[in-house]
C-alpha cells in the first residue's frame, strides 16, 4: 500500500467525495481529510491510501495540480512523519 497526501482542498470536500475521485486511479484503501479538532472544520488536506505503488503514481498524474471541489490540488507521496522536540 501506498499513502499520498493531498493539498488544497476545498474545506467542503468530504472523504467520500475524495476516495471516489481517487478510485478513478485504481483501488482506494483509506481516504481521511485532517480536521481541526476543536471545530471539526477541514484543514484542507489530507491523505489517500492506494492499494499498489503502480496506482499511486497513476493517481498522482491523474491528480496532481487538477481540481477537485473547485480547488488545485497537490497530489505527492506522503512523507512519514518527523518527530518534533
């Protein structure tokens, strides 16, 4: 599995709204928007699952600097995450 962060989404785009466009590239295992956890409201990214590294890059060209929602997104492999001190 393959796990993709996305930019610049629209604070209206839901989950399913984002594995549905993503599945067009192949099959989506997660889709999850980062919310602010005191008001619940899009962050505006977030990250996508992609079952094989052949549909993640498929998904990348598919999408990266497209719209979706009305936005232009950024679409690149997810970096793990650095710890911070």
């Amino acid at each position: 599995m393959k796990k993709l962060f996305v930019g610049g989404l629209s604070f209206q785009t839901t989950e399913d709204v984002l594995a549905d466009a993503f599945a067009k590239a192949g099959t989506v295992v997660s889709a999850v928007i980062i919310k602010d956890r005191m008001t619940q409201r899009s962050k505006g990214f977030g990250f996508v699952e992609m079952e094989t590294e052949k549909e993640a890059q498929a998904a990348i060209a598919m999408w990266n600097g497209q719209e979706l929602d009305g936005r232009r997104v950024a679409v690149n492999e997810a970096r793990p995450l650095e710890k911070r001190f």
